[in-house]
C-alpha cells in the first residue's frame, strides 16, 4: 500500500518480500475495512474489485443471555464496513504495483538494514543465491512483528508496551454459507464466540480457548458442537456445517514500541503495534500508518521539508493508543474471565452489553470506534 501511494506521488520504491507470490496472495488474515481503508483504496485506483466483492456490513450483532442485540453503524455514524480479505487487497495492490512498473523481489532471504542514522541507509539482501544491496534515502520497515527492521534499532531507543491475554481464539474457515448477513459477537458462560465471514460461500468462526490450546483435542465435530452451543439465540437461528478447510490458534495480545521511527528508518503496521483481534483494527492501523508516512514524504520530496516526518511517530501513536483502548474494551466485555472472579466479571459484562444495547450514546460509541476514525 505504500509503494503503492509513493507511485501515485511521483516517487520510486522497492518492496522486499520474504514470501512468495503465491504465499503472501493465498494467506487467509484479517477481513473487516473501516470506511476510511475502503476510501483510501478507491480514491487510489485499487477498489474496484472489492466494491464489486466486498460485502457492505451496516451493522454487528451482540449476543448475550441467548438474545441478538444489532449496532446499527450507518444510522449511529452514517459510515460502514465492508468484509474483504486481507489476500485480496493484497492481490489487488501487488497487480496495480506491477501493472505501473513497479518493483517486488519475492522470495528473498537474510534482509539486513543498517546506516539508517545517516542520509543514505542500506538495504542487503539475498535474491535467489544471489547478493544484492541497495542504497536508498528512507527504509520503511512493514515487514510484521518477527521482521527484521524494529530488532535492527539500537538497544535504549525504543520503549516496549505489551499485554499478554490469558486466552486465545481458536479459528476456522469452514465452505459454508453464513448464518448471518452480519458478524455476530458472542458473550456466552463458556466462553467468546464469533461468526464472521469471508465470502457469500465461507465463514470465518472463532471460539475463545486457552493460548496452548492442542487442536489434535478438537476434531470437526467439537468445535461445531462448541460453536452451536455459544451462538445459539433461538430455535430458528443455527450455523450451516460444511468442511473445515483451516485450523489454528490465534495468541490474544497488544503491543506498542516507541517510537516508531529512528533516524531514517520507519515502522509500519504489525512492526510497531499488535492489538487483540476483536475490535478488527490491526490491517486498518497498518493503512493508516501508511498513509501518513506517505504524505510526510510527499511533502519532504516536494518542498524539502522534515517536519512532517519528524511528527510520524507522534501522529501514528494517537490512533494506535485508541485502538488500543477500543481492542481491549471489546476484549473486556466479551470474553471469559477465569479466576476467582469470574462470576462477577460475567454478571458486570452483561450489565455492560445491556448498556451498549439499551443507550444509543453507548451504541454510537461503539460505532464510531468500529467503523474507524478519519484517516491523517
């Protein structure tokens, strides 16, 4: 997305890519756009697939004591969301990069960067057997939280925030349609459940479970029973079965580093922040990042000046830190607390859910959390 936004600025870049092609388009991740993200994509010239694919959500569902609650996002906030697959915007981008020239190295091995504290940082790497280096004016490090661009910053520079939930999300991707036009937030006694979608054809459910979860103990079966049971909201409503095509455990954690730039080096996305998947921010963090670090290099290519680049942590940080807090207040409120105390965190939970259903000040600021705020 950011070579992409430079291109469109007049400036060259080049994306290194430890994965292949095939990989990094075939990945199944994250699936919810805020508004601002689907904006961004179409006023670029890179959304005309997912506005034809994409599927337009106007709403959630909450769902406790066995009754659906709906946030009604397009009335509370006039904006929504649309589901499109983290692969496919990136499918859409790698074609839009190459179709304009542009250059991606696939596959490529031993990434190393250094001399980002000078004006002409360096960029090594191994391109099928073969040893390359390039030298370029500014290194945006978008390559994820085991990369290798935060590791490279000196040690004392940055200040690491971090919370380890004491829980996990177990995943599927099952061929089935789903039961819902719109994603369905679970608090259940036995634990957090999500209904989402990937397509009109696949659904994407998820089951709270503990973080060293052992998948050979959940067949098929399990988890279509375990799903059953913490979405049911009625004898009409149950979840379609079909063939389960993907299994894992998903890790629940946050984590900040700052700040987000040292010298002329750059971090994006993953790279910088990690936020529990229940408020859907993580890819959209990743744009926004990207969006203000394009403009601020827009403006240093333009009339010389730093400024802009200099704020790049400071302006990014305001929304990672509100993600933060939204991710996990969604965490908070829906999932199974274990401990002493878990039976007052549930009651307290669903004193919570009953305020966001029942308030529309509630409801409306859970819509404007969700469907995003204005990108910088």
């Amino acid at each position: 997305m950011l070579s992409h936004l430079l291109h469109l600025d007049g400036i060259e870049s080049v994306v290194l890519e430890t994965k292949s092609r095939e990989f990094v388009e075939q990945r199944v991740r994250a699936g919810v756009l805020e508004q601002g993200s689907v904006d961004l994509l179409s006023s670029t010239g890179v959304g005309e697939r997912m506005r034809r694919e994409g599927l337009v959500h106007e709403g959630i569902e909450l769902l406790f004591n066995r009754r659906r609650h709906r946030i009604h996002f397009k009335e509370l906030t006039g904006r929504s969301i649309t589901v499109y697959g983290q692969q496919e915007v990136v499918k859409d981008l790698i074609r839009a990069r190459l179709e304009a020239g542009g250059q991606i190295f696939f596959g490529v091995e031993d990434v190393r960067v250094s001399a980002f504290d000078s004006d002409r940082p360096v960029v090594r790497f191994r391109d099928q057997d073969r040893e390359r280096e390039l030298t370029c004016e500014f290194i945006a490090g978008c390559d994820g939280f085991h990369g290798v661009c935060r590791p490279a910053i000196p040690a004392g520079i940055l200040r690491f925030y971090e919370r380890a939930y004491p829980f996990a999300w177990l995943g599927i991707l099952a061929r089935a349609k789903p039961a819902s036009e719109e994603l369905i937030y679970s608090n259940h006694e036995r634990g957090f459940a999500l209904l989402s979608m990937r397509s009109p054809s696949v659904t994407r459910l998820y089951l709270q479970c503990q973080p060293d979860e052992d998948l050979a103990q959940w067949p098929d079966a399990r988890i279509w029973d375990e799903l059953q049971t913490r979405l049911a909201s009625g004898p009409e409503f149950r979840l379609e079965e079909g063939p389960v095509f993907q299994k894992g455990v998903t890790p629940m954690r946050s984590f900040v580093a700052e700040p987000m730039q040292f010298g002329r080096l750059f971090l994006a996305g993953d790279a910088a922040h990690i936020v529990p998947p229940t408020g859907a921010k993580g890819m959209n963090l990743a744009i926004a990042d990207v969006r203000v670090l394009s403009r601020a290099l827009k403006a240093f290519y333009s009339s010389g000046t730093s400024d802009q680049l200099a704020c790049y942590s400071d302006n990014c940080l305001r929304r990672v830190w509100r993600a933060q807090h939204f991710s996990w207040w969604m965490t908070s409120m829906l999932h199974r607390m274990e401990g002493p105390d878990s039976d007052f965190d549930h009651r307290r939970q669903l004193a919570e859910l009953e305020n966001v259903t029942s308030s529309r000040a509630a409801a409306t600021n859970l819509a404007e959390n969700y469907v995003g705020w204005p990108l910088e």
